[in-house]
C-alpha cells in the first residue's frame, strides 16, 4: 500500500510522519535537552538509561543519533525502538493521537508539538509492583521512601499499556520512571512539598530527592520544604516559591547545565547555597550514593 494510499484512508503518511518536529515530539515525551550547541541538542538518552547526555537530534536535518548505541535516523525510526514496534504500528500510534485533529506537518523550526497529550493515565495507586520496587532498590533508595512520596501509575500510549514509579506534579501531571524509560505525562511542571518550613532544598529530578530523604531516614530531621524542578529548565519557574524562604540548598547536577544553573542562582542572592559538594567527581546524589553502595558491598 503506498503512502498516498494510507493517507486516504485517515491515517497520516510515513512522509508527513517524517516531518514532524523531533524536538518538540520529545518535549511532549517529557525530555528536554540538557545542553543546546547551535543546531545540536543533547539529551539524556530517552532509549536507555544513561548519566550523560549523548543522544543527539539536530534541529536543522530534524534527525537524532545515540552516540550510546550508535543509533540514528528519523522520527519514525526513534518511534520504533522507543515504542519496540513494527513501522505499521508507528503510523497507528501517530495516527490515533491526531485523529481528532487536521494533521499538521510540523517543520524542524516549530518549537513544540502541536498536541499536548500523548500519554494518558490510566490508573494511579500505592507502589506495590515488586519489579517498581526492585528497581527503587538497586538504585539505592528506600522503598519506603519511595511509597511515601510516589505512586504506581498505570499509562497508555497510543494501543500500548505500561507501568511506572510517578510522582506528582504541581499541575497534576506526572514524572514517570521505570527501569526502561523516563517520561512525562502532560503538563510538565515542577514539584513543591510545602510543610511551611523556612528552608527549603532543591533537586533535578525525583531519584535525587528520593536519595535525599533515603539518606535523611536515620536523622533526626529539621523540617523543610523541597522543590524537584523534574527539569533545569524548570528552575525559573521555582524561583518565586524559593526565594519566600530565607535559606536554599540546591542539589542539583554536577553537569554543565546544573553548575550553570547553581552559580547563576548563588548570583541572584544570598539565600542560594550551593550543597553538591558532597558528591563532586559524580554526576549527581543518587550516582555518589549508589556508588558508596557498591563499595561497602564490597
């Protein structure tokens, strides 16, 4: 059946799937680059899991290519992996989110996706999953932690059902995490847990903070608020709740965009500390914590 054909019969076109925009595709995936160079972005690598950033989609030829598993290609060709289907399934999947919309041919300038949901949310409740919590585990973190801040969310994409650790957002949308993919269910924002106190300590993403709080259990604890920002790029959206307490302690990355970002903040004011000292020589809390793990298993 040729391309002309498909698209006759309701469903979009590999052509017009090929033009839609990659970025903005994975921005309502729920990924944003954690570095832009001219028309090169770099993001943590949505088909694995990684620690620093080396897949690559080039705005101008709207194509991507994982330095990780020396991978590369198209919108349709990421969809297959991503997806673990067959190039018929691609153009369902794509077909049924816009089929209550006019397809609309997203070039590479376009700066997000023309539709604002791709995942939908089936189901949300206690973690109990024992692969979810395996996999909280062999990242170091207490599941009773992670049950106390997270919930089990059940997702469909396109005809596809899955399940992930969630955790919620300031706009009801969630972080979803498995141990094969980090995704978002829209609208993406950042998460505020606001007991009232006068100090308050920020985190990239949930893993960090769940380092955090794992590492705090057998502490006696000052009360304090939290922000996990569930993108830098976020930050600026925080900073009106940040800076209403007198003290900041930022977790953040130890990558080029969170030390960016941590010497802009300790720019802004005082009240801005940067606390990634105790993991220098790692990428982040949850890399050095499960690395001191490791050691004393050893």
């Amino acid at each position: 059946m040729s391309e002309r054909e498909r698209g006759s019969r309701g469903l979009l076109t590999l052509a017009e799937i090929r033009e839609l925009d990659l970025i903005g595709y994975l921005s309502e995936l729920g990924f944003e680059p954690v570095k832009v160079h001219s028309a090169d972005h770099w993001y943590l690598s949505p088909l694995r899991d990684e620690r620093t950033a080396s897949f690559k989609v080039n705005r101008r030829l709207n194509r991507w290519y994982d330095h990780g598993i020396s991978l590369g290609g198209n919108l349709i060709d990421f969809a297959s992996i991503f997806y673990q289907c067959s190039v018929g399934e691609v153009i369902k999947i794509f077909s049924d989110y816009w089929s209550f919309h006019k397809p609309k041919i997203l070039l590479p300038s376009t700066e997000k996706a023309a539709a604002n949901c791709l995942i939908q949310i089936l189901y949300t409740g206690q973690l109990t999953s024992k692969t979810l919590l395996d996999y909280i585990v062999s990242r170091s973190v207490s599941a009773d932690i992670a049950r106390q801040y997270c919930r089990q969310v059940n997702y469909q994409i396109g005809d596809r059902r899955y399940f992930a650790i969630g955790l919620l957002n300031n706009s009801s949308g969630y972080e979803l995490r498995n141990c094969y993919s980090k995704l978002a269910s829209s609208p993406k924002d950042i998460t505020t847990i606001n007991v009232g106190a006068p100090t308050v300590s920020v985190f990239e993403g949930m893993f960090d903070f769940l380092t955090y709080k794992t590492l705090m259990k057998k502490t006696i604890e000052q009360p304090e608020n939290y922000v996990i920002l569930n993108s830098i790029s976020l930050f600026d959206r925080a900073r009106s709740f940040l800076e209403s307490h007198y003290h900041i302690d930022l977790y953040l990355d130890r990558d080029a965009a969170g030390v960016k970002c941590t010497l802009t903040a300790t720019d802004f004011s005082e009240k801005y500390n940067d606390a990634s000292g105790m993991y220098v020589g790692y990428k982040d809390l949850n890399e050095w914590l499960d690395s001191e793990s490791v050691g004393q298993k050893r």
